[in-house]
C-alpha cells in the first residue's frame, strides 16, 4: 500500500505536498499451546489426565480457566477450591501463559 499525499497551504498561500507514511499493524501473533493437567477430582471431572489449549498470545490463566469451563462444565464443581500451577509453581490466575506452559488444576486434597 503507497503512502498517502495531502496537499496544505502554507501561510504565504503557496500549496505543500506532505506525505503521510502508511500505517502497517504488527503482524498477528501465532497462538500458543498449552498443555493442562488434570489432577485428582478435576481428572474424575474431565475424564482426562490432560489436554492442550490454544489461546491467544498474552493470555492469562484465568483466560485458559474460562475456556476449560466452557468444555468442562463439571469442573464448576471445584472451581471455588482448586488452586493453579504454572510449570510446577503456584500461580495466580492473573499470570499470562506462554507457549508449552503447563497449567496444572489442583483440586483441594483431603485425607487423613
């Protein structure tokens, strides 16, 4: 695409030619992938031990979390009790993923 031209008057009436240069939005990020582990009562939930995920590029946590809710509406069940890993750290569901992060669901763990 060439760049835009204006024609201005200059304050002695004389017409100037400007050039405006295109503007050209940064090429779209690929998606990442990342990979879910199920643990415990979310893998009773799930069925699964684990699943990938495709997301958009600076997603959060809780991004992932809400498309897992919409696949897995059973994981509702613990969603108030569970607590997130990212690569085997806790997480808050405000970090952002990267690709082939694993996100691990823990479900709280009872027993005695």
């Amino acid at each position: 695409m060439a760049d835009e031209t204006h024609q201005v008057i200059d304050a002695n009436g004389e017409a100037i030619t400007t050039q405006a240069p295109t503007i050209r939005s940064k090429a779209k990020e690929p998606p990442v992938e990342v990979k879910v582990l199920f643990f415990a009562r979310a893998r009773d939930l799930t069925g699964l031990t684990d699943t990938s995920l495709k997301v958009p590029s600076g997603s959060t946590a809780s991004y992932c979390l809400s498309k897992l809710f919409s696949e897995f509406p059973s994981l509702e069940e613990i969603r108030r009790s569970m607590i997130l890993a990212l690569n085997e750290e806790y997480a808050p569901e405000t970090t952002v993923v990267k690709h082939k992060d694993e996100l691990a669901i823990i479900p709280p763990i009872s027993g005695g």
